[in-house]
C-alpha cells in the first residue's frame, strides 16, 4: 500500500469532501451542462469549491473529473480534451488543497453498459487508462473509482488506475434488490467486494445510492469482506424534486450524527456524495471529535 495511505490510516477516520455537483449548480450550473468542462471555462469556481471543503476540515479531496471519460465527454462534443480536462481538474484541486490535505482524483462510470454490448472491454480500459494517465500526471496523490453498478466496469476502471502506480479506492452503488443491498446488475456486497479486490483495489467502498442510515450495515459488511480499509460517502437522505428542483431534506446535523456508528462499523474514511455540502462536513468533524 502506498505510504501515504499508511500514514493516513495510523489515525482514522480520515474526513474526505461532500457533493460538488450540487455546488457547482448553487454557483450557475445550467442542468444537463458538462460540470467537468468548467475545469477549463471556470477554474476559479472549481477551486472555490474544492477550497471549501479543505477549510471545512476534508483531509481528502476529489476533483472535478467524475465524468472526465471520453464516453460521457463525447455526450458533450469534448472527448478530445479528455486528458487536458482531468490534468486541470487535478491541479486546480492541488492549488486548492496547497498542503493542507491530499487530492485523490476521481473516476466514474463510462455510462456505457458493457452486459448489452454497447462498449467492448478493450475500449472501456482504453478510456480509462487515458483517464487515470492524466491523472497521475498532474500529481494526483491517489484515484478514487466511485458510483459504479457494475462490478465488471469497475474492474476495468481500478485495473487502469492501478497502472498508474497510486492508491486505488474502488466504489459501488448499492440501490437495488428487496434490501437495497445490491448493485444494479444484482451483485451483492461480497461479491463486488471481491472483484474491487482482485483488481487490485487498496481501499473498497460505497458511495451514494440512499441515505447515510442505510449505509452503518453497508460499512459492516464491506469490512467483513475484505481485510481492507472502508471508504463511505453517503447522499444527504433521499432526493426530492421540489417546483422542479432537487432538494435533499437531512440537515448536516442528522448527517453526522451516524458518523460514530459508521466508524465503529469499520469506516476508514467517511465524507458525503450527492446533497451534502461544506457544512456537513464541518458537522461531521465535529461528531468525530
């Protein structure tokens, strides 16, 4: 494991950031806009917001490259500035964090599905090697693969940011089946976790998905299934679509109030996903202290 992974984890929990797409919409996103596009048009907005969550107290921070894959860039006309988009995402989020916390870059699903043969394999690794490259390239202290459904994809994506040499943290939605414990393509907790760890994940994890209550069990069973550290990222509960936005009702308090179960449940590293903001941050640090 890479050393400063090691060093980190002498004092867990280690606070990661909350949501950044939903602060990017708060700072004039238009809906259905390319969020990682403002890496180039609005870099300052971009470190605003990564520098908001290091002053929140995130000890990591993502970057703005979630859908920085050629795939989901082509949906936009910028698959061609896919390795200058995910270089600018890492170093604005560096310049943000400038010594004060780590930046792990992220990497999210190609929204391709490889089980009905909309993508070949060697083309999915392809993209995010080029992906995971840039990333490594622009000093990117490890990679994050998150929101995965698919254990197969997710394979693809941790093997090609294993290349790179850095930390690997493999993430998966757990949203589907009777007890929401599944992923979309019906793959349970234990075997996600297996493939993550076959690929060469050092850190397995969930994020998203459902709100934090659902995710104490989650964190318990990802412990049991690999002698690995947890990464959690939970939504601010469930979203609601009010006069045509999306509004998510938990409040930072409510949030963290579950951060010490899921540090005795085996959390190694606990922040938010969609919905959560600076503020729950700053409340989740505050329960763990």
């Amino acid at each position: 494991m890479h050393f400063t992974l090691q060093r980190l984890l002498a004092k867990p929990p280690i606070l990661t950031d909350g949501a950044w797409g939903t602060q990017f919409q708060a700072r004039g996103l238009p809906n259905g806009a390319c969020p990682e596009a403002w890496n180039l048009q609005q870099p300052e907005l971009v470190e605003q917001v990564a520098r908001a969550y290091v002053e929140a107290g995130s000890r990591i921070i993502l970057t703005n490259t979630f859908g920085a894959n050629r795939f989901t860039l082509e949906r936009h006309g910028l698959a061609q500035d896919a390795a200058e988009i995910n270089r600018a995402g890492v170093q604005l989020s560096r310049r943000a964090a400038a010594g004060r916390g780590l930046v792990f870059a992220t990497m999210g699903p190609s929204g391709r599905m490889l089980i009905m043969g909309e993508v070949s394999e060697a083309d999915l690794q392809a993209a995010f090697a080029e992906q995971a490259g840039a990333m490594a390239d622009a000093g990117a202290d490890g990679i994050v693969v998150e929101t995965m459904s698919d254990p197969a994809e997710a394979k693809l994506a941790v093997a090609a940011a294993k290349e790179t040499g850095l930390p690997v943290v493999g993430c998966m939605v757990f949203d589907s089946g009777q007890a929401k414990d599944r992923t979309l393509t019906g793959a349970t907790v234990e075997q996600a976790v297996e493939a993550l760890c076959r690929a060469g994940a050092d850190v397995v994890g969930s994020n998203c998905g459902r709100g934090i209550a659902g995710f104490v069990d989650l964190c318990r069973r990802l412990k049991a299934a690999a002698e690995r550290p947890v990464w959690i990222k939970a939504n601010a509960g469930l979203p609601e679509v009010v006069d045509g936005k999306t509004v998510y009702r938990q409040t930072p308090e409510e949030f963290a109030s579950y951060a010490p179960q899921l540090v005795e449940a085996g959390a190694g590293f606990l922040g938010g996903c969609c919905g959560t903001t600076p503020e729950f941050i700053r409340a989740t640090a505050e329960a763990l202290s």
